[in-house]
C-alpha cells in the first residue's frame, strides 16, 4: 500500500477532472503467462477444426462471389 508517494499517485491516476487517489495498491510480479498450455487442454486438433469450419468456409467463398457478382448492379433495382 502506498500513501506517502504523491508523485507515484499522481502518475497513476493522471489529471483528469476526475482525477483523485489517496493511495495506491503496488503489485510485484515475479511470473505471467496470458495462456499457460500446461492448463490448457486442446478440445480438437487443428485438422478437426479445419473439417468442422470447412462448409462455412465454402459458404462465405459462395457470399463473397455472389456480393461480387452483385457489387456491378448497383443502382439498377
């Protein structure tokens, strides 16, 4: 806990209107991993995911053709 640093304070909060602390909580971290794999276990490999996405894949490859197609005739409806 820290309360006797104006000038840490200061920095922390900024100097918006709103601005305002009396103190502040000063962590120390020794270790991070945003995604651990040791905790994280894979649900499917990327060639099922690949086989799961593939119609969807084709379906926008499908979209995009027609919006393609369609992108020439504009105004004419």
């Amino acid at each position: 806990m820290v309360e006797d640093d104006p000038g840490l304070i200061a920095r922390l909060v900024g100097d918006g209107p709103d601005a305002d602390a009396d103190r502040a909580i000063v962590f120390e971290i020794e270790a991070w991993d945003r995604n651990c794999p040791q905790f994280i276990t894979p649900r499917h490999t990327d060639a099922e995911i690949a086989d799961l996405i593939a119609p969807l894949t084709a379906r926008i490859a499908e979209l995009e053709a027609e919006n393609a197609a369609l992108g020439g005739q504009a105004g004419t409806g």
